[in-house]
C-alpha cells in the first residue's frame, strides 16, 4: 500500500456550511462551484464536491431540457391536431 504524506486539512463544519451557502446562491454559486472545482489552492475535499456538483447539475440542465422539450413537442403535437 502507498504511504503518503500528502493529507489535506480537514475541512471544518463551519466551512461546509459557508460552502454549502454560497453555493445555493444562484450566479454567484455557479462561479464559485468553477472557482472551487478547478483552482489548485483550493482543498482536494471541497474540489472533489464541487466538481461532483457541477456534474449533478450538468445532468439535472440536460434532463430538464430533454423532457421538457418532450413535453413541448407533446402539447404542441396535440394542440396542432385539435387545430384539424
């Protein structure tokens, strides 16, 4: 087994609820889960959340999209045929 020296702090409670804050703040928390995710200061902990973060997002966006194009082109089909 690999024994490394390379531990990252721990990251307090107090500084999981501030993450968790800003992140719930809509453009502001977008930037920062970027700022957070990619930056090389930031804590490989809070890293790795906000990047899983910002995949759940990616994939919330493109499931809205999908299904709510879907049942666009639904209702649009239907209010078409009631047209006829």
């Amino acid at each position: 087994m690999d024994n490394r020296n390379d531990v990252a702090p721990v990251v307090t409670l107090g500084q999981w609820i501030v993450t968790l804050i800003v992140l719930a703040i809509p453009l502001v928390g977008f930037v920062m889960m970027l700022v957070w995710a990619f930056s090389n200061g930031t804590n490989p902990n809070k890293a790795n959340l906000c990047k899983a973060y910002l995949i759940m997002t990616v994939v919330a966006i493109v499931c809205f999209m999908l299904f709510g194009g879907l049942a666009f082109l639904s209702a649009m089909g239907g209010a078409s045929q009631a047209g006829m």
